[in-house]
C-alpha cells in the first residue's frame, strides 16, 4: 500500500531561520511516517544555499526533492514553509507555515494568504494572537465605499520549534573542542546571537546597535576587570563584507560615548554548525545570553540557548516569552512604541507596534550579574528543564502529530496489485 503524497515546499537547504525551521519540520513528518514525503526546495531573500552539502546528516533530504522541483501530479497534502503572502492551494489539503510577525500587526496581503490554505501552523501565541485579531476594511476603488472586513477565516495553531536535545545540552569544557575563544582575555562574557537588521540605533528589529551601547555605557570608566559582549552576528550573511559593516556601526557608536575606557566587543563570523554553536553556549567564557529584540515570531537561540542552565537576559514580550518564564529568566520590562519608518518595510509595516526594553533594569541586571553570577543560576536551571520538557524536539513532533490527526482529512490508501506473470501452459 502506498501513502498519501505529501509535497513540502521550503527553503530546507538554506543557511537562516527559516531553513532550520525547515529541516525539523520535515525530520518531523518523516518520523510520523504517515505520508510518502517529497520536497521543492526554495531560496529564502539572499541567503546561502548548500546546508545539506555542508552538514552530511541532512544530505538525504536531496533524495527527497522532485526533479526540477516540478509536480507530476496533485499533492494530496501541500505545505509551504514560508511568509503567508506566498501561500498558494496546490493540494488537495493545504497547509501554511510560518514563523509569524514581529509586531502587533500584519500586512493585509498575510491574512488573505492565510485565508488560501486550511490551516496556518505558526511558532508562537504572541503570532496567532496578531493573526486572529488583525483587520482591514476593502474598499471599492470608485466610491471608497467600505464592502468588506478582512480578517482571518482559516485556523491558525501553534506549532513551537522544538529543541533537539540530543545537540542543545550542556557539555563539559573537554567536549568543547571547536570553539577558541582564547584570543579574548575576558572570563565573564555576555553573548548575543542574531542578524543585525535594518534601522536606526535603537529601531532594528534585533536593537543591536541599542545592545551595544547600552553594554558600553553601563560599563564604561569601570575600575578592574569588566566583562566582554561577544555578537555572533551577521547582515544577511556571514561574509567578510558582512564583519566589516557591523565592526563599523560599533566603531560609530564607540565614538558617541566619551570615554577612553570602555569595554571589549568581539564579533564572530563565519557559518557554525549546530554542534559548534553548542559548544559557543556551553563556553566557560559564556556566563550569559542577552536580547534586547524588539519583536520575535518565536527567538530560536534563546530556546536553544536555556539547554546550558545559564542565565537569560531577555525583552519580556513577544514569541520568546512562550518558553522563558518571568521566575526562571530575565524578562526585561518595557513599553509598546511604534515601528520606526527606518526599520519598516511592506511586511513590517509603520502602523505596527512592537517593544522597547527598560535600559535601567538592563543596566542593573547587567552589573548585578557579574558581581553575584550564582544567585542568577537557581532560576536558570529550573529555565532549563521547563524548556528541555515543554519544547523539545520530540514535543514538537507529537504536537504535529496532534495537528494531522485533528485537520488533515483521511485519504484512501492506494493498493499496488501485485499481477502475477502469466505463463503459457503446453
């Protein structure tokens, strides 16, 4: 008997978030094991391809694309893993994947691609929330006549990214054979991990350019050892060109903090493997991870990040509030302030809202920790199992599970007869 066809398009074999979304998803539907799964593979903006080249364990997936990424014939499930603008009804069930919005609205052209497909699988509350309260009155061209609402009429549910924890676990500093950060004299580091996006300082989605000075205020002039931020970040990709911009925008905002003593900034570039990032987290020079994000779909290396044990300095709204808890992590306090025009573009757009952290509670955290690093610890391992419970992998896969059995309808399975030859009898 063979299965149903389910075709998935995404873009699995890219280096980005939503790649690494990607490749769970369909490691997922493979281990349920209920359909016969192929897949189109897609760019994702500029984004390197060659992930499944570059990391054997996934090359197996490129036995699975179709040829030319055409179709030969109607999907019985369809899946697009991708921004819900570009979901398009190829199947005969329909589903839309997405990580969601990074503010408190959507582009009205989102909700009617949401509305092409049955069911939208998003990664957080903070995305279904937007997505099921948004609206738009459609006017007519002639007389600007309101003669509809848009607003959502398929099922939107959650679906987090899971953790795989058999790669996100705390090591021991001799399992750390990848990672040098020796050429950084400091032993009390704070990491961030990210793009650092469009907009002014203060008004990028991530607020690095924020992180950075807030990070140089806090302790510039201060006498003895001062701890270092490390950014493992990029701008869209992890070019040279890409280190030099972001060496830049620190230089500049170096320059507007009057002090000679400020310190250290380090960047690291380069594409890492899951298993190099791993050991980044789990350094002993790593004490701590801090986002200053204004807005996150769900804020992937902050979960992966919780399966160290170490503290977690994070803005307190928006997908990544689902996994950190306000007793376990450092949810930073703040206000809602309008999407700067600097930062906006068609998806993200002016009319949105999205958060801007306290920096006086940052800056308080910021010097406390490093003076009493092992009170910050007790919430933080508990931080570690709630997530390593709740947002694993395996959670994942079984709430898809739960997802297919609840939307998905029953299609026949289709026997293969298996005719025996005839022979001529004399």
């Amino acid at each position: 008997m063979s299965k149903p066809l389910y075709v998935i398009s995404c873009p699995f074999d890219t280096y980005s978030g939503y790649g690494a979304r990607s490749r769970d998803y369909i490691k997922a539907v493979l281990e349920l094991d209920q359909f016969d799964v192929k897949l189109i593979p897609q760019r994702w903006g500029e984004t390197a391809w060659g992930f499944c080249e570059d990391f054997p364990e996934w090359k197996h997936l490129y036995d699975l694309a179709l040829p030319g990424g055409k179709l030969e014939t109607q999907p019985d499930v369809w899946t697009q893993i991708t921004i819900p603008n570009e979901f398009q009804p190829i199947g005969k069930y329909n589903i839309g994947v997405t990580a969601g919005v990074e503010s408190t609205v959507c582009a009205q052209d989102w909700v009617e691609g949401l509305n092409r497909v049955d069911v939208t699988f998003v990664s957080s509350e903070h995305s279904k929330k937007v997505f099921e309260t948004v609206q738009y009155e459609k006017k007519d061209k002639r007389t600007d006549q309101v003669v509809d609402i848009i607003k959502l009429q398929k099922p939107v549910e959650v679906l987090f990214e899971g953790m795989n924890l058999d790669i996100y676990k705390k090591i021991t500093p001799k399992e750390i054979v990848d990672i040098d950060l020796s050429p950084i004299k400091e032993e009390f580091c704070y990491l961030f991990v990210g793009h650092w996006m469009a907009g002014d300082l203060g008004h990028d989605r991530k607020n690095v350019g924020l992180l950075v000075k807030s990070f140089l205020e806090t302790f510039k002039n201060k006498p003895g050892k001062k701890p270092a931020l490390i950014l493992k970040a990029s701008i869209g990709s992890n070019s040279y060109s890409s280190r030099e911009e972001i060496l830049k925008r620190i230089n500049k905002i170096k320059a507007t903090i009057p002090s000679k003593n400020l310190p250290s900034i380090y960047v690291l570039s380069g594409e890492f493997s899951d298993e190099e990032i791993n050991q980044l987290y789990n350094h002993t020079k790593i004490k701590a991870m801090v986002s200053l994000t204004k807005g996150e779909g769900y804020g992937r290396p902050l979960l992966e990040f919780t399966a160290t044990g170490k503290p977690i300095i994070a803005s307190g709204w928006s997908g990544q509030v689902d996994f950190l808890k306000p007793d376990m992590s450092f949810l930073l306090p703040g206000k809602l302030e309008n999407v700067h025009k600097s930062a906006a573009n068609k998806w993200l757009l002016e009319s949105g809202q999205w958060f801007t952290p306290d920096l006086n509670t940052l800056n308080s955290i910021f010097k406390d920790m490093v003076k009493h690093y092992k009170k910050y610890l007790a919430g933080s391992k508990k931080q570690k199992y709630y997530a390593k419970k709740n947002f694993s992998f395996e959670a994942m896969k079984d709430l898809l599970g739960k997802h297919f059995d609840e939307y998905i309808p029953k299609f026949p399975t289709k026997v293969e007869l298996n005719i025996p030859t005839l022979e001529k009898i004399d």
